[in-house]
C-alpha cells in the first residue's frame, strides 16, 4: 500500500489532458463480450478498475491485449459465462455488468454479487427485476447471481429510480433478446450513450439512449467493433476543483464542455472563472471562492461523483455552504478526515453544512473510498504545510497516472510506501488496512 505526501500552498498552472471515462469504461469493456471475435476499444483510462476488469475477462477466457495506451484488444470467442473469481468480482462495483452481458450472449450468467460499500446502500433490484422481466430466472446463490433463461424476450420495464447501472446492465441483455424492450424512467448520463454507440457499432438496434425511454430492438447477433470511450467528467471535474481550490489556472484538454455544465456553472456562482471552447475548459480562480449551494442529482444535475471535490474547495469559501446529497443515502465519509485539516463542517442526515476557513492545514489522512480520497488529495494540494493522503489504491482505481498528472501543473506530490504497510509485513495491528474499492 502507498500513500501520498502533498506540500500543498501552491497554485496549480498549466494544461492537463484528461483521460477516457472511468464509468464508461468499465461497461464498455463488459459490452463487447456480447460478439464472438476481436474487439478494439480506445482512449480507455489507465485506471485500476480498467484492470481488474480485463483481468476477470481473461479469467473467464477471453483473449485480452492491453491496455496500451489507451488501447485493448478483447477477443471473446472462447469466453465461458461462469468462473469469474469472487475476490476479483467483489473488488469493483461494475462487475454487476457481467450478468447482463453474459445473460444477453449465453442466457446464462453467474457471477458474484458486487461488494458493498461505504457510501450507502446499493441494491441492484432495478438490475434483477430488468433481467426477469426479460425472462430470465434469476436466483442467489452462496453469494452468487445466477441468471437464466430459455429464451429472452423484449417487453416493457420501469424502472423504480433512473439507475445508472440498472439503465446499461439492461440494455446488455436487451440487445440480443427477441423482439423490442422499451426502458423506461432511464438514466441519462453520457456514459449510457457511450456504451449505446458502441452496442450499435457492434451491430445492435439501440434508440433514445440519453432521454428517459430506451428502445432496444433485439438483433440476432452482435459482431466485434472498434469504439473510443468519451473524455472522464468527474476526472475533468475533480482537476478544475483542484485548480480552484489552490487559486490557479488550469487548462483541461479532451473535454466535452457540455457535460461539465452542472459543475462549471457552480463554480461560476463560487466567483471563480470558467472559460470554455470546443474541447477544453479552463479555470482561474484569483481569489477565495464564495460560499455557495449544492445539491447532487442524476444527470444532468449535479454529479454526486464530484461532491466530495466540491466539499473540499466550499471549506476554503467566505461564508456558509450547504450540500446536500441526492443520489446516496450517505457519502460523507471524508469528513472525518477533513476535519483533521482544520474545517469546519456539520453533516446532518443527506446534508452538510460547510462554515468556510481561510486555510487548511496539512495533516495525515486516509482515503476509505475514491472520491474521498481525491477530496483529501485537493484538500492537501491548498493546504499549508505537508498532508499525507494513506489508501492511494482507492484513488488510483479510477484516476489515472495522478501523480504525474498533478506534477505536470506544479503539484508538489510524491508517493512512498505506506507505514502501515510496513505494520502489516511486520504483523502490527495497522489502523490503515483498508477496505478495496468498488465505486
Ligand atoms: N439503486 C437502487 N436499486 C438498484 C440500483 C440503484 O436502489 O437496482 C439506487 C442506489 O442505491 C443509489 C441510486 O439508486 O442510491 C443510484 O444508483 P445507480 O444505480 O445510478 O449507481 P451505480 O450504477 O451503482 C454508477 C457509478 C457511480 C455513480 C453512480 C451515479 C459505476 C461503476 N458507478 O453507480 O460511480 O456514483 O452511477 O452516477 O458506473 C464513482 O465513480 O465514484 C461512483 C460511485
């Protein structure tokens, strides 16, 4: 395990380019296991979750090559729908999206239940009811999900609540199933066109993904395509809070401005400046931010992703802010850790409130999950004096080459192994094991 040591104070500066989207990613990887044969997928993140996936693809046996940069071969010809090991299973949240892809290729699939997390309760109701309303029989066994079914059968399903991943586990198994399913009370993230296009490229009849109806209209079979994944908005997102909060001016490149609205029009309110054009947004913050409000929805509201980020810059605003979390039950958990840095927030229930300080100050802290780990490692970037951010596994599963990429706009940030790794060879009780993943 490492761990990150920021001297922080220091305006970040310059142009980054941003990498291709994490929740894309790990639903278009699972995607082209629906065709037999070579599929080619570009610009995917060199993120931990991109791995681990590619790593339970081969598991099952498929041929994999890569990523290099950027680019991976997947050839799932020989790929058998049960055998995806449970540890890995349980090490990344999308892993769910194997039982539409196999239950659309195989009308079979059985595969772990995806690990629970520290953000709130995530059931994947939405994503079982999707499947036996298709027809498939659907169970729970010693951990697993296993789905089957003689034949799938397109028909019309509602969904409870707009579920990101219930939306695209569905269409997974929608595609090859025998007439049209129409999707309803859909998700609508960009990502969900993204895997859409690639279905379609891949040869399958997809409509109106980005609104709230879907209509998939079954196909035979799928072939193999070659597809790049869309630019990361919560990485763009979290590098233009960063480059906020140390008063800095940064250029992020390989974005799609659009869909950094929600988050470029907070900032705006804040005072900072955000400029933007074709594929490049750039922020210059001057000065202290304001205080402001901030409510997390489904796209195209604010990105629950990028709250915690935004909680880290609100503590530095003059005045008082509240956030309130719309998407989870709970994800507050940096706040622990940000208090250890001189802030000053009270969670109530889905909200908290954010007195802002004219500083923070640097302190050890430890990352439970991704997104709280890259509100620590901003929190560390403006703050006086050294922070050492433990649990860096968390944050690199789906931030790419993030030491270099902060070095690259003047971050003063270096890795070293951590003492509680240290603990563990030596059998000590370390406070810091954490607990992997699954965002
Ligand atoms: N929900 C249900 N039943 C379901 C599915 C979802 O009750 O069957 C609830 C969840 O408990 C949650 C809400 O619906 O309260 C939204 O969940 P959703 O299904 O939309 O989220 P997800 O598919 O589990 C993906 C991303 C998350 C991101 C959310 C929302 C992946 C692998 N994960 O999760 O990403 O927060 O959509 O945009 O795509 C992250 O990247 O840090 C991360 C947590």
């Amino acid at each position: 395990m490492a761990e990150l040591l920021i001297r922080g104070d220091n305006p970040l500066n310059g142009d980054l380019v941003i990498g291709g989207r994490k929740n894309s990613a790990v639903a278009v990887v699972p995607a082209a296991i629906l065709a037999a044969g070579n599929s080619t997928l570009e610009n995917l993140p060199a993120i931990g979750d991109v791995k681990t996936y590619t790593e339970i693809l081969a598991r099952l046996g498929a041929k994999v090559e890569g990523p290099h940069e950027g680019t991976l071969h997947i050839d799932a010809t020989r790929l058998r729908p049960e055998g995806a090991p449970m540890g890995m299973v349980k090490r990344i949240r999308a892993s769910y999206y194997l039982l539409g892809a196999l239950l659309g290729r195989f009308r079979y699939a059985r595969v772990g239940l995806p690990g629970g997390c520290d953000i709130g309760q995530r059931p994947i109701d939405q994503h079982l009811k999707g499947f036996r309303a298709l027809g498939a029989e659907v169970t729970i066994d010693h951990g697993e999900v296993v789905a089957q079914a003689d034949a799938l059968i397109g028909t019309h399903i509602y969904l409870d609540i707009a579920s990101v991943g219930a939306t695209i586990n569905i269409m997974l198994a929608a595609v090859l199933a025998k007439g049209t399913t129409v999707l309803e009370n859909c998700a609508k993230e960009p990502h969900i066109v993204d895997v859409a296009s690639f279905l379609n490229a891949m040869g399958a009849r997809v409509v109106g993904a980005g609104t709230d109806t879907i209509k998939i209209h079954g196909v035979e079979e799928l072939g193999p395509a070659t597809h790049a994944i869309i630019p990361d908005e919560i990485e763009a997102a979290t590098y233009a809070i960063a480059a906020a909060a140390t008063r800095g001016d940064v250029t992020l490149v390989n974005v799609v401005p659009k869909h950094l609205d929600s988050v470029s029009a907070k900032l705006r309110e804040a005072g900072i400046i955000v400029e933007e054009n074709g594929d490049w947004i750039r922020i210059i913050a001057p000065d202290r931010p304001n205080a402001i409000a901030v409510k997390t929805l489904p796209y195209p509201g604010f990105p629950t992703d990028a709250m915690p980020p935004m909680m880290t810059l609100l503590t530095l605003a003059s005045g008082t802010s509240v956030i309130s979390e719309g998407v989870y039950e709970s994800r507050f958990k940096h706040v622990d850790e940000l208090q250890r840095m001189g802030t000053n927030i009270r969670v109530e229930g889905r909200s908290a409130v954010i007195e802002g300080v004219e500083c923070l100050h640097g302190a050890p802290v430890q990352a439970t999950n991704l997104r709280a780990g890259a509100s620590l490692v901003i929190a560390g970037l403006a703050a006086q004096g050294e922070t050492c951010v433990g649990g860096v596994e968390h944050v690199e599963r789906g931030y790419e080459h993030l030491e270099r990429k902060l070095r690259s706009i003047g971050a003063r940030i270096d890795r070293r192994a951590s003492e509680a790794s240290d603990a563990n060879a030596e059998g000590g009780d370390a406070r810091r094991v954490v607990n992997l993943g699954r965002d």
